[in-house]
C-alpha cells in the first residue's frame, strides 16, 4: 500500500444534526465506528465496498438528552458481535445490540451526566459522571461505585491485565484504582483532566483543559509532557503501533504525535473538535461542533478526490476565527505582514501566519504535506469591528447597525436580518427573501418591518410597538406580553414582546446609563455612546426576575372560548367568569384599591384543575396574580401550600404541553416576588423543584428553557446571600447541567447570572464550581458579540472563576 507523508481528507459525513461527541472504533462489523451526538442518537457507520467512504447502516435512540459518550463492550457467548454503551446527560447508560434501534437494557444509578465510558475484557464496564463517581458494572448491575474525586468525573479507562481503572476529574487529579480502592493519585495538570489513553500495561497518557499531555507510568511518575494546543484537549486516541496517538481540542485542531513531537496539524471549520478515534486501519475519524463526522487517511487510495478536498479547503478558508479566544495570540493588525510574506516557505508543519489584506486578517497554515500555505479562515474582532468598540454588530464577519431576529413560526429555527443605516430598506427585504427561499409577497411587510423598527435610519429613537413582520402580535398565544409602558418600563429580562415569535424587546437604543440587562447594545449603534467602564452590571443579582406583561383581553376571550368546551361539573358559570374577569383586573393594576376575595381565589382554583389541554389561559391567570401579596400568602402560606406544591411539581412535566410547561415554570418564578411567604415557599421546595424543573432542558421550546433560566436565576439569588452550602451546590449542580443543555443565548445569559451570583462573596461556592469545571461548559460564550451581554457576562463570570 503507497501511502503519502502525512494525512489528508478520506470523506465528510453528514448525518447527525448537532456536535458529535463521542467516537470509537468498532469490533464489528470490520472498520465501522459508532458515532454519538447531542441529537440523542448513535450511528454506525460502515466502510464502503469502494474502500472510500462510510454508508449509516444503523440508528439508536434511548436517550431522553444528548448522549456524551460511547464505547464497545466485548463479545462473549451470548453476544458474539459485542455491544455499544452510551452515556448521556439524561443520567443513563443505554446498551444496544447492533439488531435493535431500542436499547438491550438501560443502566440506572447516577445523579448527573455520564460522561465517560469504558469497557473490560471480560463484560465490565467502567463509568464516570459529574456526579464526582465512577461506577463499574457487569451486564445489568452496578458492582461498586469508585468515591475520591470532588469533581465531574471526565475521563475513565480500563488497565484490563493488571486489574487496575483509571478516572480523571475536573478537579485536576487522576486516580487509579483496584478492587474499588483508590491506590494512586497522579497529580500535575493545572485543570480539568478530560481524556485519558492506554499505551501498554505500564504507560498510559492524559489530556487537559490546560492544552497539555503527559505521559505517566502506572508508578506515577509523569515521563513527558507535550505541547502544541493552544486551547482545551478534549480527546486521545493511540494509533495500532501502541506509541503514536492524535488528539483534538477546542482549537478547531486535530493533531497527530510521533515520536514525541507534533508531526502535523489539521485545522477544521469548526470551533470544537469534540472527539475522535483512530481506526484499526490507521485512519483518523474527527466529530466537531459542526455536526460533521470527518474522516482522514495516510493511503493514497483513501484520500478524497481533488473535487472534495477543495470543497473541505473552501469550507476551512471561508470559516471565522475569533481573536478573542487567544488560540492566534495577540493581534495587532498594524504590525501585520501582507500577502507577499507567504512567499516564504514555513519552518514547520502547523505554523501559522496572520496576514494583512486590507483592514481584514487572514489566517494561513503551513502544510508540510503539499508544501504550501493554507488559509484556514478569517480572523474577526482583530479590526476594532467588534461591538463593544465600534458601536456595530459583527454578523457572518461584517458590522452592522442592526441584526433583527425572526422566527417564521415557533417551531422553525431564527433568521438573521441584519440592517445598516446607509442600506435601502427594500434592497435589504428583497435580498432577505431570496437568501431565506421566502415568499417575495412578504416584501412590503419585510422592508415596512425594518423602516418602523430603525425609524426612518434615526438612531436612538425606536419606539415601542415593535411587531413580527411575519407572525404580528394580533391573537393570544401563551406567553405572548404586550407592552403597556414606555421604553424604560421594560423589564431587563422579560421586556415587552420578548416571547412572542420573532420579536425584540422595545427601547432598542437606550443611553449609556440604560439597564445593563437589556442587551440592547447587542442591536443598535449607540452613536458614541458605548459604556467605557469596566465595571460589572450583571451580578450578583439580588432581586428577582419575574414575568409581568400580559395582553388580559386576550386571555380572558380565550378563557371563555375554551370554558365553553369543558364538562359540565368544571364549566364556570357567567358569574364566575365575570368575577374572575374582575379578579384579573385586580392582580393586574398595580394602583388597584381593592384585593381579591376568596370566593375569586376558589374559582381559580377550581379553573386550574380543567384538562391540560385548556388549562393555559388559567395558568397564565395565575402567573399573574401570584405576584399580587394576598394571592401569594393565600397559596404559599399553610392552609393552601400542601395543593399548591402538589399542583405546581404535577404541572412541571416533560410530558406535559409546551404551553403549560412554560406557564408554570414562569408561575414558580413570580412566587419569588413576595419574600414574606412565596420565596420562602419555594425555598422549602427547592430539591423537588428543581430535580423536577432540571428536567425541562429536553423540552423543545425555547420559551420553556427561558423560562427554566430564569428560575434557577431566582433560586441563585436567594441562596447568595445564605450560608447553605448544600444549596449552592445543589443549584451549581443544575446550572452546570442547564448550561450543557441549552442554546438559545437569553436562557444562556440569565444562567451566566445565575452563575456569577451564586459564587460572588462566596470562596467555598467559587470552589466548587471550580470543581465542577464550568469555566470549560461556558468559555464558548465569552465571544458572543450577539446579544452582546452573553459574551460580557461571561467574561466577567470567568474573570472570578
């Protein structure tokens, strides 16, 4: 077999739809892998007849969250083509045959993600969790659990012929173990230790958060460390010749070890590269970020054609890599070299070169293979074009005065409009329709939608009758609050049309001294006026956040609609809807003289006990008057908190309809707003609540996950100011749990809030969310630019971790 110096593109497979985080080789079928993702499926893929290419042969699904990690279990009498195990953040670790989508068995036992996996010569499989344990188990039961470490468990490997398991944790630390005794402790990296490797029954390797490799005898000496990342290590794996080995970080990087030195660099278009494994054929197989599985070979008749290598380099080239996250060390784009620098050969294989062109910097990478340089995507931030000092918003690499949100409908994914001042609004509409495949009708609605909400190119100025230019804001969907205020009524995290599909909070151009969690500086120049201080406006929050704005015309039309549907024995009569039609008006005005009876109060509640299918508007009745002092102390004093705590966990249920699941949560949420009864309440329930609330990350709707945010938001900022460590770390657990889980960038902010109250003014919190190893979960976020406030928050946040 000819083979070249050095590894090139096999094939790209697209198949999964979110990162692919776990990868490893196959026992069977021959040169197949198994692949696992956030997606909560694991693939197999086998190698073509070809000998080029992958074809997905099988699906598995039993994961209710995204699945973490995966491995084979050997095969033995009953199953002689083995088994796969996956480990995901639902807790469980699901063992499938390669017959059946649906798992053998599951593996119940640990209170937090399973995040590592590996498996014995003979049946056992050894896991680790960010529940600091490791267990290990044979078929169906758990044999022992491996107690040490006081942080996730990150890494776990199998020294079948000694006997011996080894963790790594987050809290820096290797163990190894035998007969569940810890015998060792290996000591050196400076963090989270996240990957680890076997290369003979005496040596095995670790990788790090802190961008290193060391090499250690089972004796516990560490015989070498290696360099060459520049960012987290996120996976090892050792060729066949048991001394080379490759690994893949968060420097968008795969990199291939020889002999002690770093022989070769491949850069991908993705920001992390999760996992990788190396086939029994020497192949490299990479899962990234980008939900791409790319595989790369040494063998000629492997390598991908000319057509397809140019696409992944087109791919690579077009990609943006952020300054901010130091990966291409510090840039100054006025001492840059232009082009003609890359005149000049590389001294190395993976050296890189900035390159001026213009005011842009691009990023080139020295390939030994084909001796030239390789531009491996444009560097952005390094112009002065980042929000924070220029006032503009980067959006696919270029500055912006505005970048709208829309959502075509609840269920469908955002789009993107971005908007300078200087631009036609009708050019900017037409060439929105066309990107997005959109109907040229919406034309009018696109191009009025963008005048209305930059007012004619006045900057500043935006009004607050903001509306979806698609979805309007004309009929009642829960959730939906319309603002009945002014600019500076809005709420700094539930502002006025915040849940309606598509839409913006209203004021979008505060002053400089406007609520720093608006995140309106996220959107709109500010003209000169961009905060110069670098103070830190987010937490520790010390009041919270609760969900205020609601259209009740609407809510009580639906109300009727639907109470003409119900059964007879749960049908309000006209007097009851016309008294809980008063009580609303009651809650709801802040200025009101008069409180709410009991006779109102016993028909809410007998309304909250109609189907879950019209209980909505009902819900959102009660998210509303929970706020007000004598509906908060009627339900969350004694007589009524039993109901009540058993109404509200029955309600937060993943079975549950969206709507109701929202409502709920924002229910909890507005109990916050009385200390006297409802946060006190809601204290006393804090496990029950929030194992069960937890739970809401697999929802769907982003609505939900905000809603979810906001009340770990709420829990954090009661515990702050407390000594109840056992809380802290209940609630760190749970953020830690959230922040894996969600996307979308407001429930991201308000559990980055979460986060800097619970360890502000408090060294033994700080500890152990140092412990937990979020700086890793969160550091993706410091380089949000959109909304602005992620990515400030988050660096504020790491600033104390």
């Amino acid at each position: 077999m000819a083979a070249s110096s050095g590894f090139r593109l096999s094939c790209s497979l697209v198949g999964h739809e979110m990162d692919v985080r776990g990868l490893v080789a196959t026992l069977f079928p021959v040169g197949a892998f198994v692949s696992v993702s956030r997606d909560r499926s694991a693939r197999v893929w086998v190698p073509n007849s070809s000998n080029r290419g992958f074809t997905e042969m099988h699906c598995m699904n039993g994961h209710s969250n995204f699945v973490s990690c995966v491995c084979i279990i050997a095969p033995n009498d009953t199953y002689p083509r083995g088994l796969i195990a996956t480990g995901g953040n639902d807790h469980n670790i699901c063992v499938f045959t390669l017959d059946s989508p649906a798992p053998l068995y599951i593996l119940k036992g640990h209170k937090n993600t399973v995040c590592s996996l590996s498996a014995g010569k003979f049946g056992t499989l050894l896991s680790g969790s960010w529940d600091t344990t490791s267990k290990v188990w044979l078929n169906e039961k758990c044999l022992m659990t491996l107690q040490g470490h006081t942080a996730a468990v990150w890494a776990v490997k199998i020294l079948p012929e000694q006997g011996f398991m080894l963790t790594g944790s987050a809290d820096k630390t290797i163990k190894m173990w035998k007969a569940g005794r810890c015998e060792r402790t290996f000591t050196g990296h400076n963090d989270c230790v996240r990957g680890l490797a076997i290369l003979n029954e005496l040596e095995f390797l670790s990788c790090s958060n802190d961008a290193t490799i060391r090499r250690w005898q089972i004796t516990g000496q560490c015989l070498q460390i290696y360099y060459g990342h520049t960012n987290y290590i996120y996976s090892l794996s050792v060729f066949p010749n048991g001394k080379d080995f490759v690994t893949t970080g968060e420097d968008r990087s795969i990199r291939i070890w020889r002999d002690g030195e770093c022989t070769q660099t491949i850069r991908l278009p993705a920001q992390s590269i999760w996992s990788g494994c190396v086939l029994d054929n020497g192949d490299i197989v990479a899962g990234s970020s980008d939900s791409v599985i790319r595989v790369f070979t040494e063998a000629e008749e492997r390598t991908a054609s000319a057509e397809e290598i140019q696409t992944f380099e087109n791919e690579l080239s077009s990609a943006t890599i952020d300054s901010k996250t130091g990966d291409l060390g510090d840039i100054n784009i006025n001492e840059l070299p232009g082009k003609e620098h890359l005149n000049e050969p590389g001294t190395k294989e993976g050296q890189t070169r900035l390159i001026r062109i213009g005011d842009t910097v691009q990023a080139y990478q020295w390939n030994v293979v084909d001796g030239r340089w390789l531009k491996i995507g444009d560097v952005v931030g390094s112009s002065g074009g980042t929000q924070k000092s220029s006032g503009k918003v980067l959006f696919e690499g270029k500055e912006f005065d505005y970048v709208f949100t829309i959502d075509i409908n609840e269920a469908g994914p955002s789009m993107k409009l971005p908007y300078n001042i200087n631009e036609d609004p009708w050019l900017v509409a037409h060439n929105f329709l066309q990107k997005n495949d959109l109907n040229s009708m919406f034309l009018d609605q696109v191009a009025n939608f963008i005048i209305e909400n930059t007012k004619g190119h006045t900057l500043g100025s935006t009004g607050i009758g903001f509306s979806d230019p698609f979805t309007g804001s004309g009929r009642y969907i829960p959730g939906t609050e319309l603002g009945t205020g002014g600019a500076n009524e809005v709420d700094p995290f539930t502002g006025s049309g915040r849940y309606v599909p598509g839409s913006l909070p209203s004021g979008l151009a505060p002053s400089a001294g406007g609520d720093p969690f608006t995140g309106v500086n996220a959107y709109v120049s500010a003209d000169g006026c961009a905060p110069t201080t670098l103070s830190n406006p987010y937490f520790p929050k010390k009041d919270p956040v609760t969900f205020d704005q609601a259209n009740t015309i609407q809510i009580i039309g639906k109300l009727k609609e639907l109470n003409d549907s119900t059964s007879a024995d749960q049908k309000l009569s006209e007097g009851d809807l016309q008294m809980l039609e008063k009580f609303l008006c009651v809650v709801s005005s802040p200025s009101a003289q008069e409180s709410p009876t009991a006779q109102q109060l016993e028909i809410l509640w007998k309304a909250a006990q109609w189907p879950e299918d019209i209980v909505f508007p009902v819900l959102d009745i009660l998210r509303l008057a929970i706020k007000h002092p004598t509906v908060n102390e009627h339900f969350c004093s004694e007589h009524y908190s039993k109901q009540f705590s058993n109404y509200l966990l029955n309600k937060i249920n993943l079975r549950g309809k969206p709507a109701n699941q929202m409502l709920v949560l924002r229910t909890v949420c507005n109990c916050f707003a009385n200390q006297t009864h409802g946060s006190k309440f809601m204290m006393s329930l804090r496990e029950a609540i929030l194992s069960q609330a937890i739970e809401m990350r697999s929802a769907s709707s982003k609505n939900v996950h905000i809603a979810l945010s906001t009340l770990i938001l709420n829990y954090a900022v009661n515990l702050h100011a407390g000594n109840d460590i056992e809380g802290k770390a209940n609630c760190l657990s749970i953020i830690s749990a959230a922040i894996e889980a969600l996307q979308d960038y407001e429930a991201i902010f308000r559990l980055l809030v979460a986060l800097g109250t619970i360890i502000s003014d408090d060294p033994n919190a700080l500890q152990l969310a140092q412990s937990l190893g979020v700086d890793s979960q969160i550091r993706k976020y410091s380089s949000v630019s959109d909304p602005a406030k992620v990515g400030d928050c988050c660096r504020f946040v790491l600033k104390v971790l």
